[in-house]
C-alpha cells in the first residue's frame, strides 16, 4: 500500500493548479487572439441579441433560450444526484473497508481515502453552484428579451441588444463552467487508483479541453463565423 507523500501532494497541487486557474488561462489565450470558442461566442451571441432587437415576433428566441435552461436544469439535476452518491459513499461507515480491499485502488488510509472522496464531491458541488448560476441568469436574460420594446429605431435596438447580450454571455458562461467541473471530477477520481493515474488524468483532461476550445473543427468553425459576423455590413450601409 501506499502512504501519503510527496507524489500525492505534488499530484493535489497539480490538480489545484489547473482547476482554479484553468479559466483565467482560457480568457488570456483568447485575449491574445486565435480561435477559442468561449471568447468567440460572446461576440456570436451579442449578435444573435442584435438580431433579436431587431424582430418583432421573438417566438423563436425565447424558445432556444428555453431549451439553455431546461439543460442547464437537467445537468444541475443530474450533478446533485452525483454529488449525492460520493457524498454517500465518503460518509458511508462500510465504505473505506470495502474500497481498499480491491486491487486496483490506491489508498494507504481512511483519511487518504476521505480526502480523495472529498476532492470529487468539492469538484462537482463548485459545478453544481455554476449551473445554479446560470439558472438564474438565464431567466434574468429571458425577462431581458420579453421587456425589449417592438418597432423601435436602429440605435435603440442596437443598444437593447448590447446590454441583453451582458446578461446572456455570463449566463452561458457559468453553463460552461458547471460542465467543465465534470472534466475536472472525473481526473478527481482517479486519484483513486493513485498519483500517477491522477496526474495523468489532469494533464489529460486540460489537454482535451484546451484542444476543444481552441483546435477542433467546432473552433475552427465558430471562429470562422466570428469573421463574418464582424465583418458584416448591413445592405443599408453599403
């Protein structure tokens, strides 16, 4: 069995590092240009604010800012359900015996164990209170969209959109946040089966989101229609 040392602590400082830096660094990446999809899509639904401004019959907006809620409450549901299993299982008396007893887990002490529990039920409570967040300020943007006045001039639409877009872009932003805690719960838990695996997966997991959000083909593409929204001029303007 292992005992708690230097490799676990350097793996948890690891793990910590990434974990609360991980956005600070995506939000310098994407000052300092390239594609990144959280920083594109702010401009993406700023403009879809714009737009939204401009209509007069905005069914189909509330209704694709409806389907944001129903999932930022399905994944707010379905965290609360997970935080409740390790919950259980932390606190669980029988627990600690039954887990050390098998072979591809790594853990010297009751107290490793419990830190290591403990680790995967902070990650998901900190995504839990992400998508509460976003719950809430979703239906602050949709209350946003349904005061925004029919049949007014350019220049008064154009500003009902801006500020419409600065309640909706903290609100997806906080979605995002709760899924990625998902990412970071599942490297939690494999410090289970050790440092190693846990180091690994921490790499692995930064790795896999920092290569989603800035080289596949999603990024690619929504960094694309960045361009062109940008680039756009209305026919009137030409």
């Amino acid at each position: 069995m292992i005992e708690i040392g230097p490799l676990n602590i350097a793996a948890f400082a690891l793990f910590a590092v990434c974990w609360l830096f991980y956005q600070p660094l995506l939000a310098l990446l994407g000052q300092r240009g390239g594609a990144v999809i959280n920083a594109d899509l702010t401009v993406l639904r700023v403009a879809w604010m714009r737009n939204m401004a401009r209509r007069d019959n905005r069914l189909m907006d509330g209704q694709l800012l409806g389907h944001s809620l129903s999932s930022s409450s399905f994944f707010a549901s379905s965290n609360l359900l997970l935080i409740a299993a390790s919950s259980g299982a932390l606190f669980g008396g029988q627990a600690y015996q039954h887990v050390s007893s098998l072979g591809v887990v790594q853990t010297s002490s009751r107290l490793l164990f419990e830190g290591q529990l403990a680790l995967v039920v902070l990650t998901l409570a900190r995504g839990l209170l992400d998508f509460i967040w976003a719950i809430r300020q979703l239906n602050y943007a949709l209350a946003a969209v349904g005061a925004t006045p029919p049949h007014v001039d350019e220049a008064t639409s154009r500003a009902f959109g801006e500020l419409v877009g600065r309640l909706l872009n903290p609100a997806l932003g906080s979605f995002s946040s709760g899924v990625r805690g998902y990412y970071f719960a599942l490297a939690a838990a494999a410090w289970l089966f050790g440092p190693i695996p846990f180091i690994a997966a921490t790499l692995g997991a930064m790795a896999l989101m920092i290569w989603r959000q800035r080289s596949s083909p999603a990024a690619a593409a929504i960094a694309e229609l960045r361009r062109l929204i940008e680039n756009y001029v209305p026919p009137e303007d030409r």
